[in-house]
C-alpha cells in the first residue's frame, strides 16, 4: 500500500527548500506579512476616498476598486519575494547587475517615451499597467552598489566606481524630473560608503557636500524650490500636506473606526502618498504609531543580524537595503505629519501600486537572500571578509 508521507522540512533535511527554511529569517517574513495586512487594510479604508477622487464624469469605481487591484497585486508578489529569497547570493549579483544596466536605459528613455503624471515624466506606459523604472532599480542598484564596493580594488577606485553609478542615476532621475527618489539613490550610496570603511573627515565632507546639493536645488529646481518654500515658509501651494495633517489627527489616540472617516474624501491620492493620513482618521494615532515602530522593527532586525556576519558583500548589501526601505517609509510618514516637503513618494507595502508592490517585494526578496544564514556555521563578530574577484 503506497503511504504519503506529509512534507518534512526537520534540520537533517537537506532538500533546497528545507535549506531555505532554516537559513532564511523566518521573523522578517513574519513582520514583513503583518506589515502587507496592515496594508490590505488601509488600501480597504481608503479606496472609496480614491474611487470617488477618479471615477471618470458619469461613471462611478466600486468602493472597494482598488482594494480588489491591490489584493491581486500581493498574490503576485508575495511568491516572487519567496523565490527571489531562495536564489543563490552569486546568481542573484550578477543578475542584478544586468538589471541595473536594463534599469538605467529604461531610466534613460522614460523622458521620451514615458506618459507624464502632475508634470512629472516617471513612467511607461505598458498597456495593461504602467511602470516606474525607478522602483524596480532601486533594489538591484543597492546590490550593484555592494559589489563594486567590495572588489579588490583601492579604495579611492570602489568608491569612483560607484559614486559614478550614483550619479549617472541621479542625473537620469532628474531629467524626468524626480527629487525625492534622486534622495533615496543618493543616500543609499553615501551610506554604503560609510559602511565600506571611509575614513570620518571624507564622510563628513559628504554630509557637507549633500546639504550643498539640497541648496543648490533649492535655487536652480522649480519643484524643489516651491515644496521647500511651502514647508519652510509658509509660501505657496501647501494644500496637499495641510489636508493630510488634517485629515492624519481628526481621528484623535483610536481613530472614528473603519469605514467613519470622511476627511479622507478631501486628501489627495488618499490610497498612495497620503495613506498614512487615512490611516490617522479611521484608526488612531496609535496605529500610526505601531506601524512606525514596525519599520523600525524590519530595519533594526536586519541590522543587528548583520554584527556578526563576515561577508562583507552580504553586510553591505542587506544593510543598504534594510536602509533605504527604512528611509523611504520615513520619508513618506515625515511628509505627512509636515516634517518634510511633499515628495510623492509611497508607504513601502501598505499605499496602494502594482509597481510599487512588486519592486519593494523583490527588493525584500533580495534583503531576505543576503541575510540567509547557515545555523550551523560558525561566526565571529570581529572578522569581516571582503569578498571579490
């Protein structure tokens, strides 16, 4: 009699998928689910508010229109994140070295062939969706990021070699134009060199030399000239942050419940940039609180896993990572509670996108794939190895 024996994934199993896991952080999956529930809930509270803001004249979006898209989105990216996080590290270097090349010529395009959106060129149009470049290269630019600064090469030539990258991605960032991600890849690129051994007198030539770069967009960038007077001074269109900080306390410590809100009808891009706010109304200032702390939680976990790892092309990576999905949260949060001009930039896994979904579930894919760890290997905190070629 033929008997089915149920999967077994024991530690004396050595079947891939018993090795993935063992090795992979079981936590950060963990935390990284309750983060997307989180989002499938406040996509729910906030896309009547955006049926209601785009249904076109005479016709009327399903409340729960975006609610329904965005579940459709996890189913795809959920199991791309748990594939991507079982591919070999060296396999997945190399095609994110591809991909940033594929990435950059995309970026490249996007000025000509890319549909504009509140006068800004970032995406292209694909037919059944559109797609914004950026999103997609921000993971795999972090891990092409590492591993130029973990060649075998002077330091002086690492940090050209990808200070180089950075700044031929700024410039195709700027031309569409897009301040807030040009940010994001700038930053991510000073922390890695930070991290790669950089003495301190030329880190903090670069914390000089970024705050130059943000004056001097201030006086020669239109858009970035009008959001800082907005946040600053006071001066001209704050209509969007003044909504979302309304919109973000009206809810007081518990919120008015699922469902009550009302000032959301009135905030733009409720399901997006602004869902934080929505968040505020329907379920409390606490919510938005643990869901801050859930960030922090995600960001701290990889980092201190990372104190005794000793592959150097493994601590860079993950670390960039973990940081600017870090990053990218605070950013948005800060725009809502007017600690920092508007920047269109969304909630990693809870504002609504089909882009955004799948590039921040690759780029966590990537994150839970240079984090794997053998349990059964043996570690000091005091030996880095920079690994390379």
């Amino acid at each position: 009699m033929l008997k089915i024996r149920p999967a077994s994934y024991g530690r004396s199993d050595r079947s891939a998928l018993s090795q993935w896991f063992w090795e992979v952080d079981r936590t950060l999956i963990a935390l990284i689910f309750v983060l997307v529930g989180i989002g499938l809930i406040a996509v729910a509270a906030a896309s009547p508010a955006a049926a209601d803001r785009y249904s076109a004249p005479g016709t009327t979006l399903p409340e729960l229109y975006f609610f329904w898209r965005q579940l459709g989105w996890i189913v795809l990216s959920l199991p791309l994140m748990v594939l991507v996080s079982m591919v070999p590290r060296p396999l997945l270097t190399r095609l994110c070295l591809a991909a940033t090349a594929v990435g950059l010529v995309a970026l490249a395009l996007v000025p000509w062939l890319g549909s504009e959106v509140n006068g800004a060129r970032r995406w292209l149009d694909l037919g059944v969706s559109r797609v914004q470049p950026s999103e997609f290269l921000k993971p795999v630019y972090t891990v092409a990021l590492a591993f130029l600064f973990t060649r075998r090469w002077g330091f002086a030539a690492r940090a050209g070699a990808s200070g180089g990258l950075a700044a031929l991605t700024a410039v195709l960032l700027m031309r569409q134009p897009d301040f807030g991600s040009t940010v994001i890849f700038l930053a991510t690129w000073a922390a890695l060199f930070a991290l790669a051994g950089a003495r301190m007198k030329l880190v903090v030539g670069l914390g000089v030399a970024g705050l130059v770069g943000i004056v001097l967009a201030y006086f020669l960038y239109d858009v970035a000239t009008a959001r800082i007077d907005a946040f600053l001074f006071g001066q001209g269109d704050s209509f969007q942050t003044d909504k979302a900080m309304a919109t973000l306390t009206a809810g007081g410590l518990l919120g008015a419940g699922p469902g009550a809100g009302s000032l959301k009808f009135s905030v733009p891009e409720p399901h997006t940039d602004y869902i934080f706010s929505v968040i505020g109304e329907e379920f409390g200032l606490i919510a938005c609180l643990a869901i801050a702390i859930l960030y922090f939680m995600i960001v701290a976990r990889v980092l201190v896993k990372l104190l005794d790892e000793d592959d150097a092309m493994a601590i860079l990576a993950s670390a960039g990572l973990a940081l600017q999905f870090g990053l990218q949260a605070f950013i948005n949060m800060a725009v809502n509670v007017q600690i920092a001009p508007s920047k269109g930039m969304t909630l990693p896994f809870i504002s609504y996108g089909g882009s955004s979904m799948l590039a921040l579930s690759l780029g966590m894919g990537l994150l839970l794939a240079f984090s794997r760890r053998n349990p059964y290997l043996n570690r000091s905190p005091y030996v880095v190895r920079w690994s390379g070629t």
